[in-house]
C-alpha cells in the first residue's frame, strides 16, 4: 500500500526537499503541496491523504487553523497529522495534539527520522519527538486542559472524562500504558498477554473515547486527569 502524503508549508524550497525525500521511497508518494494553511484543507479534501506534514506557522491560515479543520471533518477522519515545528516544544505543540494531529517533529530531523514519523503516523500510532520528553509534554496538556476550563473546549474535556466510565478497568489501564508511551508489545509484556490483544484493547478504547489514534489517547489521558503529569 501506497502511503499518500500532502506537503503544507510556506517555504517552497523546504516542501521541494520534503517531496523529493518522500518520493523517493516505494512506500510513499506526495499527492499534493500547500503554501497556507486554507489551501492545505482543500487539498486534504480533494485528495484525501493519508498522512499531513504540516507546518505550524503560516501565513493566512495557519497550521493550527488546518489541523482542527481537517480533524474536525467526519469525511477526513482517515487523514493523519504531523506537525513540523522550528521549536520542538511549545505552546502551539500542544494544541496541535489537542486539535488532532498524530505527533510533530521537528524541521531539523534527519531524513530517516521523517520518513519513520510518516509510516509511525499513518499506522495509527502516537509521535512524539524524541527531543520531547513525555514529563514535559505531560505539563504542557495539564497545563492547557486547566487554562480551557470554561466554555466549548471545557465541555469536551468534561465529555471525554464522563466517557472514561464506559471503558472496562483493562481497557483503562492499557489506557494508562498508552499514555506512558509504551508500545503494544510492551504493554503485553506488563499485562503478560499477547500484543494483538493489546490492540484490540487500544481499538476498543480508542473507540469509546472518540480518539482518532494513540496521541488522542494519550491527550484524552492527561486531560481527564487519568493520568497525572510529571516533571523529571
């Protein structure tokens, strides 16, 4: 299977290097590229890509802005995000995970850690950089669920955590493992089960919560208060 991939950044030589990175692989083909952030939406819409390399900063529209939109469509639930940052953590990383993107990485990585964030993406699996530590993302989420306590995003925080009392306690502490950052065969390790039935756990869970993939679990984790953050 082909991966379908659309570029969205503002700096057309950045998006000529990305394509010829990724066209040169068997698995992986660019489908489209976008300069802003409104273009990159209508272009998910009429290709319907498997996997976004989106720039958070742009002009007009901003990545920010595409990814709620593109998450926000039912007809797009397939696509998946990565968000490329210059700063590998801050505020708007945070609120790219929040909006739906699958990860972000940042524009210094090494070509081969892009190309594994494209197939890590589009197999449904979280990303998060390795120059991130999970303690301070974890600070991060804690700190904007707190800051959006109010109004329209306050009531989807509440809604995500009334959900959690649909999921099964092994449904819930798979949940937890998730948001640790371990992998399926991890987890089935800890658990001493097999990592396929980790996966139907994650899917089953990741069903009752609404979450498009493992980094909307891990968000919806921290932002119920499931998991606590911590600071190493």
């Amino acid at each position: 299977m082909t991966i379908r991939v659309l570029l969205a950044d503002d700096q057309a030589l950045l998006r000529s290097a990305f394509r010829i990175l990724v066209d040169s692989e068997a698995d992986m083909e660019v489908v489209g590229e976008a300069a802003d952030g409104a273009r990159a939406v209508e272009l998910a819409r009429a290709e319907r890509p498997d996997v976004v390399l989106m720039d958070i900063r742009m002009p007009g529209t901003d990545g920010l802005a595409a990814t709620r939109a593109i998450t926000a469509d039912p007809a797009l639930s397939g696509v998946r995000i990565v968000m490329l940052t210059t700063f590998e953590v801050d505020e708007y990383v945070v609120q790219s995970l929040r909006a739906g993107a699958s990860g972000f990485l940042g524009k210094g990585a090494e070509p081969e850690e892009l190309l594994g964030a494209i197939r890590i993406a589009h197999a449904g699996e979280a990303l998060l950089s390795p120059a991130a530590t999970k303690g301070l993302i974890a600070t991060f989420l804690a700190q904007g669920a707190r800051d959006d306590g109010a109004g329209a995003a306050g009531e989807d925080v509440r809604a995500r955590s009334e959900r959690l009392a649909a999921l099964t306690a092994r449904e819930r502490e798979v949940l937890v493992l998730v948001a640790g950052g371990l992998s399926n065969d991890e987890i089935g390790r800890r658990l001493d089960v097999s990592p396929l039935t980790v996966k139907t756990h994650v899917n089953r869970t990741m069903a009752k919560l609404g979450a498009r993939d493992r980094a909307q679990l891990v968000v919806t984790a921290y932002e119920s208060g499931l998991v606590r953050p911590r600071v190493e």
